[in-house]
C-alpha cells in the first residue's frame, strides 16, 4: 500500500477540522498554515473532500470548511479512500485476461500483498478521526510536559 503526500494532507486537515468541530468554519488559509500544507494544494483536497460528503464549505466573510459528519463517525479510511481511491490494488479486484479464476490462490506472493494490503485498509477503517483528534492532544500534552512519547505500534504481534 502507498499512501502519497495528498493523503497526509488530507488526514492533517480533516483533524484539524475535527479539533474546532461544532465551532463553525475555518478558511483554507488558517488551516494551511496550522498544518504547513500548500494553500492551493489544500484547496484541492478540501474540494474531493467536499464531493464525497466528509467536508461542508461555505462562502462569504464568515465561510469556510468544517466537518460534514460528526469526527466519531468519519474514519482514516473514508479520508485516504475519498483521496485516492480504494486501498486494494486493482489488479487484485478484477480478473486479468487469460489468468486462471483461482489466481489468488496460485500465487504465493500475490496472496501476501492482499493480506498486508486488508490489514492495512482494517487498520484505516477502524481508526476514527476523533481517535486521532485525542490521540494528538495528548501527544502535544506530553511534548509540552517534556515527555518523550515514542509513536505506539498499530499492530502487535501475538508471538
């Protein structure tokens, strides 16, 4: 799985809406220099946000962007999708021409990838953007106490 740039910005912004959710719209411009992204890269992102329903825009002098949905109930998952598109590689939801129907199973290495690639998108979809949101200010808590917080493993192993 490879995530670009866009959806580090895109997951960046949405928490940054989250952290003002229910206290109105901030403008592009606040939310690119909190976050240090590109202002028009921003705006990009913030647009395919708006089409698939994670983000609400309004215009005027006290417009903006804010959540559309609650952050409890908007997910890694629905971010990185809305900016890329389906974690699942294409070549392992559709049929190639010629191959045999039990493609998956015939190929070692292809079954590997789809494993790391469900684990990655069960990771994404089960991470809230309101886990993010606590997960940060507590980050910050601690930087702000002195405390070294080294960045907790999503996944364990049981061995």
């Amino acid at each position: 799985m490879r995530l670009t740039r866009g959806s580090d910005y895109g997951a960046h912004a949405v928490i940054e809406l989250a952290s003002h959710y229910g206290q109105g719209p901030l403008q592009c411009a606040e939310i690119a220099a909190r976050q240090k992204i590109p202002e028009a890269y921003l705006d990009q992102i913030l647009s395919s946000l708006r089409r698939v329903g994670i983000v609400r825009s309004s215009r005027g002098p006290h417009g903006g962007h804010e959540l559309a949905r609650n952050p409890r109930d908007i997910t890694l998952g629905d971010v990185v999708t809305a900016l890329e598109g389906p974690v699942v590689p294409q070549e392992f939801v559709q049929h190639l021409e010629g191959e045999p129907t039990d493609w998956l199973t015939a190929c070692a290495v292809r079954n590997a990838w789809h494993a790391a690639t469900e684990a990655s998108q069960r990771v994404l979809d089960s991470t809230t953007i309101q886990t993010l949101v606590e997960e940060q200010r507590t980050i910050r808590a601690n930087r702000e106490r002195g405390i070294d917080q080294r960045p907790q493993a999503l996944l364990t192993s049981d061995h």
